[in-house]
C-alpha cells in the first residue's frame, strides 16, 4: 500500500540524516584564543593571521559593542570562552576591571613601554592604540579661526552645520565623561542640548559618514576620530579617497586641558585558563613592528614610547592631549548617557 | 494561504467514516499514559518560557526607566508611528494596484511579472537600507542651495522630509509583496464572483475595483498591511542606518547604553501594543460590516486586454516595487561585490561563514517543521478546547520582535547554566541556544501551515489507519507526515528564508566566533565597508529568491496557473 519513499522508517530516517549532517558542522577547534572585540578594522584580521602563523595559536573573534560584550561576559561569568576583552574606549576598560570581569597581566614587563597613563596602576588593562576625537573641518566654509574647543561648538553661529554621531556610541559618551568631569553635569548637558540643536541632521551612520557629510558640503564641522582620515585617504573606494582630500583636521582645546584622547586597549578575562597565550598575543600587538604596522594600516597613534607614528600621522600635526585618566571616563559613563537622554541628543 | 496540495486525499462518504468512527468506539481501550499530550505541553512549555522570562521581568526594578518617560520616550513613540503609518501608506498602493492589474488585466509582461513582484520578499530590509542610504548625498547641492536661498529651517525641513520619504519608500517597497501577496489571492479567487457581478452590471474598471474588489478584499488586505506595519515596527537595521530613532533602536540603546534591561523590555511591550492598537483600530473602524467572499471558485477570472498606453501604464505601475524594492538594489550590491571580488581575485571576504550559516539555518528549519508537524498532529489528538490554547501558545513569538525572544532566551539559558547542573554542557552563548530562539520566534509559521494541512487531509483517512491497527505514532509517520509534504515543504521554505535574514536575535546570540550572513553583512556595512559587505548581502538575497520562486509554483497563483 505504501510507496517505498513514503515508509516511516526510510523517510525519517532521512530527516535525521540531514539534521545529523548540518549540526555539526563548523563545530570542530583547535588550539585557539577566544576575543570579545569592539575593534572593527579590517586590519586586525592581518594581524590575528601573522599572528597565528608565528605562534600556531589562532584567534576566534566575537564582535560587538563593548557594553553588549560585557553583558555577555557577566551573564557567562565563569563559563565564558572568551580569555581576552578589547575596546575602542578607555572606560570600558575601566569598568570591565571594576565589574571584576579582569585578571592581572601574568607579566606586567610587557607593558614597560607604555606610558603609566595609558594602562591600568593594577595591571589589569594596558593601552594598545591610541585615538584623538577631533574637528574636522571644510576649508571652504570655515576658517581655522574660528574653531577653538568642543564647548565653541554650541555657539547659535553653528546651527544647521555640526554632523555629530549616535550618543549610543562609546567615543562620544567618553567625551561627554570628560566634558562631565571638566565643567560639571550641568554645564555638559547645556553644552549637548546646543550641540544637538545645531546638528544639520539627526545623528546616523558612524564618524566616516559624519566626515563624508562635511566633504559633500551638507555640514561644516564633524567630530570624530582622527584615524577615519587614514581611513577614508586609503579607502578602495574613490568617493571616500575624494572626501578625504576635502576636510581638514582641528585639534581643538590647546589653550586649555587639551583634546580629548582615547584609547583602544585589552584586558584578559578573569575566567580565562590561557592568560599565558592571551600575554603572549598583548606582547606580539606592543612591540615596535606591528605598533608601526597600526601605524601605516589603521592610523591609530602607536601608544609605546618607543614605536614611530607614521608619515601620514605626522602630518596632521602634534597637538596637547588631555590628560585627564580613564578610570574618570568609566566611573562618569552612566552619567553621560543619562545627560545624553536628557539633554534629546538621540 | 490556499497551497496547491498534492491529490486530494480521497474523503471517505460520511457513511463509510460513520461505520468506521462506530467501530472504533467498541475497540476495549487500554488506559496508558498519555505520551500525546506530554509531548504537546513540553513543547509549548519550552516555547512558552523566554516569553514568561521576558513578562516576569517587566515588573522590575528599572533605573533609567523614570527619565526615558521624560526624555526620549515620546521622540521613540512619535518616530515609530509615522513610520509605520507612512510605510503602511505607501505599501498599499504598491501592492495593490499591481495585484490589480496582474490579476484583471492582460498586457506584455504580465506573467512574468506577476512572480516577479514577490521578490523584494527576498531582500531584507537592512540590506535595502546599506543600498540606499547614501542616496541622499546626491541631493546635497540641492540641499545646500534650499539653505542658501531659503535660510537653515527649511534646509532643516527640507533634509527631513528627503530622508524620512525615502526610507518610508524603501521600506514600503520591500515590504510590499506582503500586501500583494494577499490581494492577488484575493482578487483572483475570493472575489472573482463578485468583480464579474459588478461588470456584468455595467461598472466601470474603477468603480469595480473601488465598490466591489476593495471593500471585498479588505480583510485580507488589512493582513498583508499588518505584516508590513509589524515589520517596520520590527526592523532595527535600516532604521539605525538612516537615523531615525524608533522605539526598536531605542530598545537597544537602553540595554547596551544604560544596561538596564527591565527598561529595554517596557519599551518592547509598547512597541507590541503600538502593533496591536493599530489593527484594534482599524477593526473598530471596519465596524459591523462582514465581507464574505462569495463560493470558494477557482476559475480564473476573466482577463480584459491592455494596449498601447494603458498597457505601458500597467506595466510601470507594476515595475515600480519592483524596481525600487528588488531590482536597483540588487544591481546595486551586484556591482559593488563585483568591485570588491575584481580588487581582492575573487576571494570570499573574511570572517564569512557560508557553511555555519546555511548549516544553521537547514538544521533548524528540518528540525522545527518536523516538530511543528508532530506539535499539529498531537494537539489534534488532544480534544478540542486545550489544543486552541497549545495552538497559539506555540505560535506566540512571532508577534514578539527578535531582540525580546533574545532577551527572554537569554535569561532561559541563564537561569539553568546557574544551576551547574551535571552532564549538561553550558547553553548560554551555544549554537543549540540560537536554533531555539529561532524555534520560539519563528514556530508559528510550520505550525500553522501542518495545523491548515491537517485540516484538509481530514480523519477519515487517519481514522481508517487507526482502525486497521496502527499505533498513532506509526499513522503519523506513515499517513500525515507524507500527506503534509506539501505544507511542510512550503513553510520549510519561508522558515529557511526567515531564518537566513534574521538579524537582531542573531546578533545578540550568536556564539563566540560564530556569524551569519546576516551578521557579516550588517557588521561590514556599519564599518561602512559596503563594496566587501555587498558579497554576503547578496547571498542572503540569493539563498532567498531561489526558494520564493519555488514556493511561487506551489502557490500557484502566479504565472503556472493564471
């Protein structure tokens, strides 16, 4: 009565095959070192491979945001699999240690070559690049007078010409910090209710799109980091290379505390069992070589005292950074976001 | 959705299922436990708990929630109901006039664009929105010239208007097969009767389509609206790309950027209820009035024929979703991969995981129709009152948006990792806890097409096996699961294109190290790497359309049939 194809046995059999098959899949490691990243440049896929080639260790990469891979990292607590965190933001860092989701360096000697600002007194975080969150500027429009400091930007003469990111995002909530601890909460967020009232536009895409907007002639004045101008002069895409050409770059703040700087940095994760390969990865991205590789490929500043900025870097010219440390930067975040809400910058 | 089946089981005559039915009742049964209905409850239990986990939580402490309902929340609310209401607005007309014409008229083209016009189904909105979301930049000396001759406010306005219009025309054509969707099947089978009627009374074509097709065709078109309003509420990426802040993006932002979930989870509620009041509205608006679609007849309806200009017209009409939600985005993302595979020889980008990601999608797909069937066939066998409730439990978080089912998984899978227990490996952050999740969010769509097969395959035939003394479990294999082939194909196939473009839940879940072609294209777009992004971007609209156009030929509807 029934086909040969359409026997129970046969046909679920075939279902269970398939399943079987597609389930594992993929599913097969190696000697290998677990990151939660936030660092999204393509470079750092070449690096992982020089990496592995010269340790046989290879890397697997979860990327995210930083506040969404620490909640990950809580939630798995001990039984995560990530043994390193890597941000693009100093006070993540800092709050990574605080949360206790850190362990120290096994060797604090790797670090010798990086400025005691730019790591952690208990040697739970070491600095690896870093970054200045600066003006970028159309020549055409503006004249370099007329910027001097990130509170100038909430001057009424801006209106309809700043192009500003997300307030969602880490390197704008560490400046509001900074801008917090500098001239008090409620001076901040005055200074983000003007600033958001004179963006020419509601805040979308990332710092490139915000320097891409200058370049077309739609704003006047960005705030973003300044690697993005390596980035977009190296671009494969013409458009990019072309709007690189026509913005330029403002330090702001020299007559006072300096530009606010950031940095992208590690710490290994307190529950990891491999903080000798994790030590061994943080040593290989300090060295000279490949702080100068960063250097030519993503345009981060070098952070030890010993690596060369590049050509490009040099270019842009030498400018005073705000010493201010990146324990403040992490103990202010919550606050800045709360003074973003309030303030109506989205 | 009516699906083109296989030969009709044949229906035993009520006198024969009588006798049988009779028969079986003097069978002596033996009382044994009820594996049946253990099976149904475990499995709406399972289903059931992410969404207890994520309701249980809303009640609690919530820190940032108090200044979000000063602050942001109103910014949140306003945003996502021009959204949907401009969206829904303009996916109408793009789904309906083209189901019009397809399936009124003859003209060049007809055919091939009646199938033609699923395929933005294909193209998931994120993807639409890396393609076009520097569209704007070209207008900029328009801009500018507005802001020097007009001032900054109407600069201001003006950058308003083009940004929200054109990412309410994206995603209204992307969306729009859902809309056609359900009018051309309303159109050529419902209310064929009465569109023949009314011409046979002397109507004209307009006044057909705006007194008799309209109105009859409401209830379904008022379903294919809610799909589209419940998708724009849903999406996360191309709202992110454009900048409009709506109460999706602000869900993310309260998690990640105050970490405070129980906030996160209120504005998730409210982008529920935003879903619901919509449809409650437009159900107090319909009233009393009851539009019965007169005699389930599949006869084609009769085709008048354009030419010259109207047919041209017709033609565009119908070429305009199509252009706008498939074609220019594909040709777009078609030369962008080609740049970057020409500039890189060929090599897939990095960090692509084209096995890990079809893997994943297959097994869970084979696994949840599987099961979907069996749930069908077992709340069948449980009388009548609990199964409606086992029924739309089971189909529960397809009304719940991706990043809450992810919320509510998580917390699942928290809870027991936390209890140690021995022999089971950690769940948080595995491969099995993703497959789940996809199961709990997407669930209904098997359900509901096995509960509609078994329908129509009816008892008799399985009362008949049952009564020649074969175990229920032996009639499911060997009768109801080869019987519902054909359903069971049909949701395997928009279960597997669900799955393939499923971003938000994705990307809270995935395991270390593991990506989809979802995951990799949004993370190469937001670092505005598109050229590599268009690679994977493609895939998914690949691995997408070649199902539709299978599940096109089991519709029917289209161009095989019409």
């Amino acid at each position: 009565m029934l086909s040969e194809s359409m026997k129970p046995g046969h046909f679920l059999r075939r279902i269970l095959a398939v399943f079987a098959v597609v389930s594992f899949t993929g599913l097969i490691s190696a000697s290998e070192l677990t990151l939660y990243t936030q660092r999204h440049y393509e470079f750092d896929e070449k690096l992982h491979q020089l990496f592995s080639e010269r340790t046989g260790i290879s890397i697997v990469v979860v990327k995210a945001a930083s506040d969404e891979l620490m909640a990950r990292l809580q939630s798995e607590a001990d039984r995560t699999p990530a043994d390193l965190f890597l941000t693009a933001d100093g006070g993540g860092l800092d709050r990574a240690k605080k949360a206790g989701l850190l362990q120290p360096l096994p060797d604090p000697a790797i670090a010798n070559a990086v400025p005691a600002t730019l790591k952690d007194a208990d040697h739970q975080w070491v600095a690896l690049t870093m970054r200045a969150r600066v003006l970028y500027y159309s020549p055409d429009r503006v004249k370099a007078g007329e910027l001097s400091s990130y509170e100038a930007l909430a001057d009424p003469q801006w209106r309809g010409r700043l192009a500003v990111r997300s307030s969602s995002n880490a390197y704008n909530q560490s400046l509001m910090a900074a801008l917090v601890e500098a001239n008090g909460a409620e001076d901040a967020k005055a200074w983000a209710a003007a600033v958001r009232g004179n963006m020419v536009r509601p805040p979308q895409g990332g710092d490139r799109d915000q320097i891409r907007v200058v370049a077309a002639g739609l704003a006047d004045v960005a705030i973003a980091n300044t690697y993005y101008l390596g980035l977009l002069a190296t671009s494969e895409d013409a458009q990019d290379r072309e709007a690189a050409a026509k913005v330029k770059i403002h330090f702001p703040n020299q007559d006072g505390r300096g530009t606010h700087v950031n940095i992208s940095g590690a710490g290994i994760v307190k529950a990891s069992k491999k903080a000798g390969d994790a030590a061994k990865f943080l040593a290989f991205l300090l060295s000279n070589e490949v702080q100068e590789m960063i250097a030519e490929n993503t345009f981060e500043y070098p952070v030890t005292t010993t690596a060369k900025r590049s050509e490009l870097q040099k270019s842009w010219g030498d400018f005073k950074a705000d010493a201010m440390p990146f324990s403040v930067l992490g103990e202010r975040n919550a606050e800045a976001v709360r003074l973003f809400d309030e303030s109506g910058w989205e | 959705m009516p699906f083109a089946q296989r030969p009709e089981p044949v229906a035993a005559p009520p006198v024969v299922a009588d006798v049988i039915r009779g028969f079986a009742g003097t069978r002596p049964r033996v009382p044994r436990p009820d594996r049946w209905g253990l099976l149904v409850t475990v499995v709406a239990a399972l289903l059931l708990l992410p969404v207890a986990a994520v309701v249980l939580r809303l009640g609690g402490e919530s820190t940032a929630w108090a200044s979000l309902v000063e602050t942001l929340l109103g910014k949140y609310l306003l945003n996502t109901l021009v959204l949907v209401a401009l969206v829904v607005a303009m996916a109408m007309p793009l789904g309906i006039l083209p189901a019009w014409l397809v399936s009124t008229c003859e003209f060049p083209g007809r055919r091939i664009l009646s199938w033609m016009l699923i395929l933005p189904l294909a193209l998931p909105t994120y993807v639409a929105a890396f393609v076009f979301y520097r569209v704007p930049e070209a207008a900029i000396p328009h801009l500018v010239k507005i802001r020097t001759t007009f001032g900054v406010d109407a600069f201001l306005a003006a950058e308003l208007a083009l940004r929200y219009g054109l990412l309410s025309l994206m995603l209204a054509a992307v969306l729009s097969p859902y809309v056609y969707l359900a009018a051309r099947s309303a159109f050529t089978r419902q209310c064929r009767v009465q569109i023949e009627s009314a011409r046979l009374l002397g109507d004209g074509v307009t006044r057909a389509f705006l007194r008799v097709a309209l109105p009859a065709a409401r209830p379904a078109l008022v379903a294919g609206g809610a799909f589209v309003a419940m998708e724009v509420a849903n999406d996360y990426g191309a709202v992110h790309f454009f900048g409009v802040p709506t109460l999706s993006a602000g869900i993310f932002r309260t998690w990640f950027g105050s970490g405070d979930l129980v906030a996160a989870l209120r504005l998730a509620a409210l982008m529920i209820a935003t879903v619901v009041g919509l449809l409650a509205l437009e159900r107090l608006l319909r009233g009393r009035a009851r539009y019965s679609a007169a005699g389930a007849d599949s006869r084609p309806l009769a085709r008048r024929r354009l030419v010259g200009v109207k047919a041209l017209l017709a033609f565009s009409v119908c070429l305009l979703p199509l252009t706008v939600g498939f074609l220019y985005p594909v040709a777009r993302l078609g030369h962008w991969a080609w740049l970057h595979l020409a500039a890189e020889g060929f090599a897939l980008p990095e960090g692509l995981r084209l096995g890990q990601s079809l893997g994943l999608a297959a097994g869970t797909t084979v696994a949840a129709a599987f099961l979907a069937a069996l749930f069908a066939y077992a709340a069948r066998l449980r009388g009548t009152m609990p199964r409606r409730v086992f029924l739309s439990i089971a189909g529960l978080g397809y009304a719940i948006p991706g990043a809450v089912v992810a919320v509510g998984v998580l917390s699942v899978t928290g809870a027991v990792d936390r209890l140690h227990l021995p022999l089971l490996p950690m769940l948080g952050g595995t491969v099995a806890a993703l497959a789940f999740a996809y199961a709990v969010r997407f669930f209904a769509i098997p359900l509901k097409l096995s509960e509609a097969g078994l329908e129509r395959i009816g008892r008799p035939v399985e009362e008949a096996s049952r009564v020649l003394g074969a175990s229920p479990w032996r009639t499911f294999l060997a009768i109801d699961l080869p019987l519902l082939k054909g359903p069971l194909v049909a949701a395997a196939i928009l279960l597997f294109v669900d799955l393939l473009k499923e971003l938000p839940l994705t990307l809270i879940l995935r395991p270390a190290g593991f990506e989809t072609l979802a995951t990799t294209a949004f993370s190469l777009a937001s670092e505005a790497r598109l050229q590599a992004c268009a690679v994977p971007s493609l895939l998914v609209v690949a691995a997408g359309v070649l199902p539709l156009i299978l599940l096109d030929r089991r519709l029917g509807t289209g161009s095989h049939h019409g």
